[in-house]
C-alpha cells in the first residue's frame, strides 16, 4: 500500500501576494523611506510620520502591481526557470485576467492614495516607474539587450527619489545621488545572480550578460562596477549631506563588495557567485541603514 503525499494549495490570498515579490517591495519601500527621513531635517514631526506612512503604502501598492504585471510578462519565462517556477501565475493557479485586474486595482489604489493625500509630483514619479519597469524594462528591455540591467536599472533606482519627493514636493541633488548609488549597485548585483543561474536564463532565452558574453566577461564587468559603485557610495559625504559615521561604513561595506567582486573576477565559483549576490543586499541595506544613524547621530 503506497501512501501518496500532495502539498496543500496556497491559499487565494497568499497566492495574490506571491504575485507583488513582497522581498524586492520591501526594499523598495525601504529605500523610499530613507529617502524621505533624509528629506526632513531632524525628527519628523507626527504630521510628517502620517505623510511618510501614506507614501510608503502608495509606494508599495504601485510597486506590487509593476511586480504583479511582471508576472504576466513573464509567465512562460518564469515557468522555465527554477527560481521562478513557483510563482501562481506560472504555475496557472491564477489567470492572467485575475493578475491583470489585480496589477491594475493596486495601481490605481496606490495612485491615488499618492495624488490625493501625498502629492501629485510623487503619483507621477511613482506612475512613471511603474512603466519603466513593467512596460520599458520588462517587455522591451530585458528580451532585447544584455545590457539590460543597465538601462532598466533607472527604474530600480527611484525610490529613494519618490521618497524624497514625497516630503518636499520637489527632486533635490540628494535624491539624485541616492539614485546614483542604487543605479550603479544594480549591475553588479543581478549579475552576481545570473552567474550562477546562467543555464536558468539560458533556457529561458533572455540575453542575460553571462548567456550572450560568458562567465569570465560578466565576472569582470562585475568587479568594475562594484569600483565605480564604490566611487558613488562616497558621494553623500562629498556632497555635504552625510557625516564621517556614513563615510566609515561606506568604506568598509564598498570595500566589501569590492573584494567579493575581484575573488569572484579572479577565481570563480557558484558558490562565491551567490555569496557575492547576498552581500550586495547586504551593501545596499546597510548602507543606507548607516544614512539613517547618521543623519539623526549627527
């Protein structure tokens, strides 16, 4: 007598929520954060804690339908690949009409909670990478061009710009060089990925650097970038907009990264390969984490 074991189905609203990538939103939101503490000079008053809590969720809303449109995309792409094949709509335990609707009732929640109780500014901005990411990034970019972690990475990297406009109503050099940092931590970090998930992107037919340039290609360019990152990540010092308390863990984490990127460039491994991909979250994190003491130590 055999014993068959079968793994319970997900329920509808975990299966809706896999759909928004909830890890890559609350980065998202994170960076927005941060980019709207550091728009107020010292503590925020409780008006302004309100106002930061509306544009996160307007925030989050919008990025979890980019991320859920994404999945409709890339619905035969994910199905192939093993990181990605769990996902509801790969799997067809949602329709695309169901993750359609659902992609455009957070989108338009999101919207408006951010032109009617944020500012328009923001809804824009917000809206504009929306379609930056689902529409530029996902159906042109991505299938067309290995260097589209590049040119996509604009979209990844305005969070902390919504942030900021979200207090001040306005895109200061802050937010732009807040950009800067997350534009040029993007390569090195997805590449790290497709390194050790090459075969992945391989079958799945995308034009991932690693598929179209090779290991040893990618593995430089890798290590270049963490270079020129680690030249941005001292800008916020440079600029006057941090103190010696970022500067020291800009060094240190940037320094970090560095060091995975040349191990990783001179003498590689999957292994190294995904150690390289952690720490680059852990870069980013941390390093604005270190923003954060520091404008309030500070």
């Amino acid at each position: 007598m055999s014993v068959v074991s079968t793994l319970p189905t997900p329920s509808r609203f975990s299966q809706f929520y896999a759909l928004t990538k909830p890890r890559v939103v609350q980065l998202i939101v994170f960076c927005a954060l941060i980019g709207m503490v550091l728009a107020v000079p010292g503590l925020p008053t409780l008006q302004q804690v309100g106002q930061m809590a509306l544009a996160s969720a307007g925030v989050w809303l919008v990025a979890g339908a980019a991320a859920a449109f994404n999945c409709i995309v890339e619905q035969g792409i994910d199905a192939k690949m093993k990181r990605t094949s769990w996902r509801p709509t790969a799997k067809g335990e949602l329709s695309n009409t169901q993750t359609l609707l659902f992609s455009a009732l957070l989108c338009a929640v999101g919207s408006g909670v951010l032109y009617f109780w944020v500012n328009p500014l923001t809804m824009w901005l917000t809206f504009a990478t929306f379609v930056g990411y689902a529409v530029v990034y996902t159906v042109i970019l991505k299938p067309l061009t290995p260097q589209n972690i590049v040119i996509g990475g604009a979209s990844g990297a305005m969070p902390p710009v919504l942030g900021w406009a979200s207090m001040t109503g306005e895109v200061g050099p802050e937010a732009l060089i807040l950009f800067l940092i997350i534009f040029l931590w993007t390569p090195p970090h997805f590449w790290a990925l497709a390194l050790y998930r090459v075969e992945d992107y391989r079958k799945s037919g995308l034009p991932m650097l690693p598929v179209t340039h090779g290991n040893e290609f990618t593995r430089l360019q890798v290590f270049l970038y963490t270079l020129i990152l680690f030249a941005g990540c001292l800008m916020p010092f440079i600029y006057g907009m941090s103190s010696w308390i970022y500067l020291v863990a800009a060094v240190a984490l940037s320094a970090g990264f560095c060091g995975y990127g040349f191990a990783l460039w001179r003498n590689y491994s999957d292994t190294l390969a995904r150690k390289t991909f952690r720490f680059s979250l852990i870069h980013l994190s941390a390093l604005f984490a270190a923003l954060l003491v520091d404008h309030y130590v500070l």
